[in-house]
C-alpha cells in the first residue's frame, strides 16, 4: 500500500477525539453496550461523529472541523448531550478518564468489527488491555512539509499535553502511583512511541514504503505514535492525552494545543535535530509518573525545570497567540489548574481518599461528565 497523498488543509483548523467509558448503572463496571448506544444515536440527529472503538466497553466521538475554541465547546456539548441522552434511554452511564478504576482487561469483549478482530488476532490480550481512553486532537497543516516539521517541534511539548489532561491513576482496583497510567498499555504495542525525524515529505514516504515493504504496516493506523501525520485529513495527530473528566477541560487542552502550534508555525523558534529526542523519553515519563509535578529536561539548555513552570512559561510565551486564535480564554482557565495542581489524576485521588469505594467514584465521573 502506497502512502496516501497529503490533502492540504487550513492551517491551525483543529478537531477533537474523545474515546469514552461504557459503565452500567449498578456497581459502575465496564459494559459492553456500544452496539446499543450507536443503534439508539442512529436514530437522532446531531453534528459530529460517533464511532466504536476495539472493545465493546468504549465510544469515541469526534467533532467536525473547529476553526475556535468556542466551535470545540459547542461540538463537543452537542456529542455530550446526545451521548449521555442515549445511555439514560439504555441505563448505562458515560464517564471520562483515561482508564477505568477497576474493570479487569479479561472480561471485556472485542468489538464486532473486521479491523478490531484483526486487531485482537494480532496483538492477543493486548488488545482487550486497549481498553483505555484518550484524547486525540488534529490541527490543519496546508502542506506536509509544514506539517511534519510541526509533528518534531511539538513533540518536546508532549509533557505539557500529557500532564495537563492525565486522569488515569487506577488500573485494576490499585493506585498505580501515575497520573496517567494509561499510555503504560500504549508503550507496550511495538510501533508506539515517538516518529522517526524526517524533514519532508518525499523522504516521509520512501520511510513508509520500507515499512509496508517489511509487511509489518499496512497503513496509517499501524502506528501508534504520540503524534502522527493523517494525510487523508491533511492534518497531525496528537494522540497522548487521556481523556479528560470534562469536554470544557478537552476543549481547553485542545486550544492549549493550537496555540502552541501558532506560536511554532509563526514565529518558528527552533528546528527540531535528533539530539532534541535525547530527553524525550525521560521527559515523557516524567509527566506520566508525576504529571504537574514532574520534572523537564530542556533539550537544547539541559535546565531541568518543574512540568507546572514549563507550561506556566509557555503560556507567557503564546499569549498573543492565543488571542488571536480567541483561545485566551481557554489558556486562563488551564493556567488555574497547573497552579493550583487541580488536575483530573488529584480530583479522583481526593475523591477515592474520601469515598473509599471505587465504584462510586466511577459514578461521579459519570455525574462529572454530564456537567
């Protein structure tokens, strides 16, 4: 399979992807009810998309194309409202977070669909271990040139995305000690990580042609890097959130987001080398482990600087920016959050430490994202 050809797209255009929690209304577990969720939303009209995802358990939805960030909160209350309308009619409930407090992986069941079972053929019990949710935001490139030199210069910005959204610290029943457990199970897939450093698209696609020449990919989706291209759409993909508690929060993580890519695509501040991708494991881990509180190497400086002062720097940094993308209302509302480490991870651990039941801080998650 050839790459596809890289569709221009307007620059700084953004959607948004939310995979979501399927749980039922008695003790908040995981249910596989999907089918019935999409057989019930098919019958109503609303802008948007809803899709399955591999296991029965999980929905994703996903705006159109959004030009403000005022255009994600209105798509994604829409999807929001329809959603959580279907799951009432069902009795089931929808909640965020990047994984569920404590489904077992063995229980749940692949979706009946040809790509999800050739998916579960392959990877086995990994698999049904994807049953964790994310938030995936694409921004519009105009040429792929530009857009895989955006792809390097955000990735040292992963950290920022990472601990901003991270809402995964139970897997299983347990505390994981992470703040976002959750890409733990991306890692283990073998074409995760970060894209190799290429500097156009012409050598993009003979990368891509060695790889499909190997059988090991087959397209696009085999790779499940932090941040990919999508020819098709003529946008990047940045795939390292969980999915936040709140569509108001992805929203603002989405805006977080475009403006730090206007920042790069205007003013150009650095070009990406290998010697950057020295620290970005580290890095990565950092936000991961630690979210707000972790700790950032800056490639090019070595300073090591605090996750919150980093982003609190960026922000400085893209202000005007952001206005001029009507996102600085967004960038207010997160710059609450790092200082005050009110993120998602901390609101669930707070609420575990005060209910001591996990259920029922599943059931608040799902009252949290009615809201």
């Amino acid at each position: 399979m050839s790459l596809a050809p890289f569709a221009s797209s307007r620059a700084l255009t953004f959607g948004v992807e939310l995979e979501l929690q399927i749980v039922n209304g008695n003790d908040y577990d995981l249910v596989g009810s999907a089918a019935d969720v999409l057989r019930v939303l098919a019958a109503r009209k609303f802008e948007g998309d809803v899709k399955p995802e591999i296991t029965a358990s999980m929905i994703e939805i996903a705006t159109g194309i959004c030009e403000h960030y005022e255009d994600a909160v209105s798509q994604l209350n829409t999807l929001r409202d329809a959603l959580v309308s279907a799951a009432e009619a069902l009795d089931v409930g929808i909640a965020g977070g990047g994984t569920h407090a404590f489904q077992k992986w063995h229980e749940r069941q692949i979706f009946d669909a040809p790509r999800f079972q050739q998916l579960s053929s392959l990877y086995g019990y990994l698999a049904k271990q994807f049953t964790i949710f994310g938030q995936h935001v694409h921004i519009g490139c105009p040429a792929p040139d530009e857009a895989l030199s955006l792809l390097h210069c955000l990735s040292r910005y992963i950290p920022h995305f990472i601990a901003l959204s991270a809402s995964s610290p139970f897997v299983q029943g347990a505390d994981t000690g992470f703040s976002s457990a959750r890409l733990n199970s991306v890692f283990a897939f073998p074409l995760s990580g970060r894209a190799p450093l290429v500097s156009n698209w012409d050598e993009f696609a003979r990368y891509f042609d060695k790889m499909t020449g190997t059988g090991v990919v087959k397209g696009m989706k085999d790779f499940y890097w932090d941040i990919r291209p999508k020819p098709e759409y003529g946008t990047i993909e940045v795939r390292v959130m969980d999915t936040p508690l709140t569509v108001g929060r992805a929203a603002e993580i989405a805006a977080y987001i475009q403006s730090v890519a206007r920042w790069l695509m205007v003013e150009r501040p650095f070009r990406t080398v290998e010697d950057d991708y020295l620290v970005y494991s580290f890095n990565r881990f950092q936000a991961c482990r630690f979210g707000l509180e972790g700790v950032v190497v800056d490639p090019r400086s070595h300073e090591h600087r605090p996750i919150a002062e980093d982003i609190l720097a960026t922000m400085d940094r893209i202000e005007q920016h952001a206005i001029e993308l009507r996102a600085d209302g967004a960038l207010r509302n997160l710059r609450e959050v790092v200082k005050n480490d009110a993120g998602d991870a901390n609101w669930l651990r707070r609420l575990h430490a005060q209910e001591q039941l996990l259920p029922e801080v599943v059931r608040q998650q799902c009252l949290r994202w009615r809201s």
